[in-house]
C-alpha cells in the first residue's frame, strides 16, 4: 500500500526536514501542527495545517488539536473493510498512511532540578499518544514512526518498492507501544513519588538500552545492559571507558560492587572485588598506601579482580596496578603518566567515575521466577543508629578504627558475612556461607597470625557463642555485631571471658 499522506508533529526535530523533503519529493501530502509546521515552512516545504483537516481551530493552549474524528478516523480505518470505508466517505473523512509523531519532553521537563509541578503535567503529552496507538493498532494499513533513527529505512523502502513493508511497519508498531509505555511509566513514578506513595497496587518501570553484551553470566545465556532514564553521577551506567575491552555482564555486576563500597569512604581507599565479594579493602593517607594495603589484604584472590580507588589514581600506584592481572580499575580520575602506565596492557578496562557525587537511595529491584522484589537501599551507616556496649570492657581508638572499617565493609559482603579487620585493611573475609561460625572460620584461617589483635564484623547477630569463642581463640579483641538474639548473653559472657569489647548496633546488614 503506497503512502499518500502523512500526519507529522514532533518534539524531536531531528533530521525532519530533510526526511519530509525525501516525502514530498514522492508525492506524499504532509499534514503538519504548531511548532513542527512552522519549522517544515521555514525551510521551504509545503504542508498542510492540522486545522485544515479537521474543519476546528486548535484551542486550549494546543491541549486539542488532534483528537478529532477526522484524524483518528483516517488512522483506525481498515483499508480492507469496506464498512470502514464507506464510513469514511459519508463522513468526508480522507486516510492518513503514515504518521510520523514523538512526545512533549515529559523527561527532559522533569530532569530540571527546579521543575514546577504544573510545568511537568503541561508537558504530558494527550494527543501523541492517542495518535500513536491508533496508528501502531492499525498498523497494517498506517506506517508509524517514533524514532528519527527510523526514518532512513523507511525512506529505502518507499524508494525501492513504493511502499513500507509489512515487516518493517510491525516493527515500528511495537516500538510505539514501547515508547508510550516508557512515558507512561515515568509519568506514573513521577506523580506516585510527588504524592508519596510507598507502595503501590502496581509499579511500572522503565529502562533504555545502554549496549548489548557479548553473553550474560555464562557464554550461552544472552544479555543486554540497560540503564534508568535518570542516570546517577555516581553510578556504573555513568561511567566513562577509557580504555580495554567492553564490559561483560559480570563485569557490570563486580564493578558496581566495588563502587559501592569505595562510597563508603572519604579517605583514599582502595578495594579489590572478586565474584560481588570484596577480597581486599585498604585505606591510607594517599592512593598509593590504600592500594598497597588493599592487595596485601589477600594477593591471591585479587589476581583477575576489580579494583576501585576513590582518588586520583598517580604514576606510582599504576606501577603497582599494573604488576598484577585486574579485569578492571575504577577511580574519579587518572594522571596523564599513570594512563600512560596502564593503557600499555591492552584489555585492562579503565572507567572514570565521579565516586563522591551525591546520590539518593533508590529502590533495590530483584527477579524472582515469576516476579520482582523490590526494596529500599540499605544506606545505614553508623551514624545513623545509637550504638551501645555489653561487655566490661569498651573498645580503644585503634579498635573503633577497625571496628568502624570491618562495619563499612561487611555490609557488602554476602550473608553469612564475617570480616576481619586490622591497621586500616581487612585481612579477613567470610562470605556467602550457611552458617555463621563458618564464615568467622574462613575469614580467620585467611587472616592467621594476623588475626592477633583484630577487629571482627558481624552482619546479623551471633545465634550461638561459638563465633565469638572462635574469634577470641584467634586474638580477636573487638567485635561489632548487631545484637537482638535470644541468646546474647551467652556472646556477652564468652567475650567477657576473653577480654573482648563488643559493640552492638541493633542493624543487621543481610545481603543475599
């Protein structure tokens, strides 16, 4: 079916002239409103005004001017159906073949860190929308276009054959459903966050396609990164590639584990990640000194991992990065000699990333087979509870140091979580395991004799006082834990035994 007219109104104006000109030039009546009309016949094309078809001036600001039988009848008409048609030409109605239509800048409107309510709602879009899903319905007989991406292939066809494949037009169709979809969904957030609603009936989310990746966490599962429309700062989506081969789905995965926790302090600190675990996590007056302590918190898992600095990453510490096998290094910024340094390995993939912009909490989203789970970040820190001591002895400066690192760290590291922490480093990390005496037995047996004088995290509270005898056999004097089991004071006693300060926190930090 050959395209005779075209409806044409758009917010995206890119490369619209020239492809309504290629239209023209093939015979094709071009219908046109407001702004994108004005355009079009500033540039010399002919087109014809909304109005003009519909026999009814535009009113109420521009909020009607569409919806009107004689354009949504021209595009739900089914060509085949001759009761169709002869409803079209007893109400004089003529048939629109294509439509090429994109919506007010609902996003671009509210992305503006001052925006007005009313300007949002005056910047959703009515008329689009409609025109778009009776066209996308009707889509056998109506070529739809969305996306400016589109026009050139569209304008191939109708070159070669005259008209648009049918193919092409499903194409199309289902990416108007996807686009009004995607609007309707920033919409729904946006007024559900204005009027404070925490939990409702149903929630809508939308994403956009950031890159396809090469597989997923296994090479025969396929997998596709894609991203919030409002990107945070501080976030892997956002970062810049300066060098290495493209980021694989585990990559995407490790790194954002690592930025988290590099967030988690102000100081230079470093941390290497393996599998969504930290390996390794050290602090320093300098970069150099984190890193150097970051990779003797455990130089054997490191080999193959991720690492992220909060810093500017200099000549020295890229000497000391570039000694070993990382997949990946993340930091605020790298000095012109310490690129120089580590873009001499070819695949190692260094990502820029403002590690200190703010950033508000986000709901945390989580497939389950058959659903989604949804839930606030956990952004708890220690500053935000009240911490108390059980035991007789309360712990010293160096010991709140310690304990405060093995805090920060554990709650990344998934349940059951132990970390051991000592001098501005972890040297000790249980993760992952089905019970907790278990993950305190691998996190001491990695510390060994370093373990001497320690400092222990917790995630969750202590069941039982086997972990804390464990930890106090080890040397470990101090222990942060969230407390609330009916059996704490059988960890109180046992630490007090030992001499051990204990800290509870009444948070519990589970990460599954």
């Amino acid at each position: 079916m050959t395209v005779k007219r075209a409806l044409v109104s758009v917010s995206n104006k890119e490369n619209l002239v020239p492809f309504v000109k290629e239209l023209i030039e093939l015979g094709v009546e071009v219908i046109s409103t407001g702004g994108t009309k004005s355009l079009l016949e500033e540039n010399g094309l002919n087109v014809i005004g909304i109005s003009e078809v519909t026999g009814f001036p535009e009113i109420m600001d521009g909020r009607v001017k569409t919806l009107h039988p004689n354009i949504h009848g021209g595009l739900l008409a089914v060509r085949s159906n001759p009761s169709h048609m002869d409803q079209l030409k007893e109400n004089n109605i003529e048939t629109i073949d294509m439509i090429v239509v994109n919506l007010y800048p609902f996003k671009e409107t509210i992305s503006k860190p001052d925006v007005q309510f009313q300007d949002a709602i005056e910047n959703i879009d009515i008329g689009g929308p409609s025109m778009l899903r009776s066209a996308a319905k009707n889509h056998e007989d109506v070529t739809v276009l969305v996306d400016p991406q589109d026009y050139q292939a569209v304008l191939e066809e109708l070159k070669a054959s005259g008209e648009v494949s049918l193919v092409q037009k499903q194409r199309l169709a289902a990416k108007v459903f996807r686009h009004t979809a995607a609007y309707d969904a920033l919409i729904a957030e946006f007024l559900t966050k204005t009027i404070g609603e925490e939990d409702p009936e149903s929630v809508t989310y939308t994403f956009e396609k950031k890159q396809s990746l090469r597989y997923g966490e296994n090479p025969h599962q396929k997998a596709t990164f894609y991203q919030k429309p409002f990107v945070p700062v501080a976030s892997i989506a956002n970062a810049k590639q300066l060098h290495g081969k493209e980021l694989s789905f585990n990559n995407i995965k490790d790194a954002d584990a690592a930025l988290q926790i590099v967030r988690e302090f102000t100081e230079p600190a470093a941390v290497a990640v393996k599998h969504m675990n930290p390996c390794g996590v050290g602090v320093g007056t300098s970069t150099l000194e984190a890193f150097t302590r970051c990779f003797e918190a455990d130089p054997t898992s490191i080999f193959g991992g991720i690492v992220a600095l909060n810093h500017e990453v200099d000549k020295t510490t890229a000497e000391k990065l570039h000694e070993i096998f990382l997949e990946i290094v993340i930091a605020p910024s790298f000095s012109q000699e310490a690129l120089d340094v580590l873009t001499g390995k070819k695949n190692l993939r260094l990502l820029t990333i403002d590690v200190f912009a703010a950033s508000k909490p986000e709901k945390q989203l989580q497939s389950v087979h058959g659903g989604l789970l949804v839930q606030d970040e956990d952004t708890l820190s220690l500053d935000d509870v009240e911490v108390t001591i059980p035991t007789k002895r309360e712990p010293s400066e160096e010991e709140w140091k310690d304990l405060k690192l093995a805090w920060k760290v554990v709650k990344h590291v998934k349940s059951n979580a132990i970390v051991l922490a000592k001098d501005e480093m972890t040297i000790g990390v249980g993760a992952g395991q089905m019970n907790r005496v278990g993950a305190a037995k691998i996190a001491i047996e990695q510390a060994g004799e370093k373990a001497k004088g320690s400092a222990l995290g917790s995630d969750a509270f202590f069941p039982m006082s086997d972990t804390v005898e464990a930890a106090a056999k080890a040397g470990v004097t101090a222990i942060i834990q969230p407390g609330g089991s009916i059996r704490d004071e059988e960890s109180i006693r046992m630490a007090d035994e030992y001499g051990i300060a204990m800290v509870f926190t009444g948070v519990r930090h589970f990460k599954h």
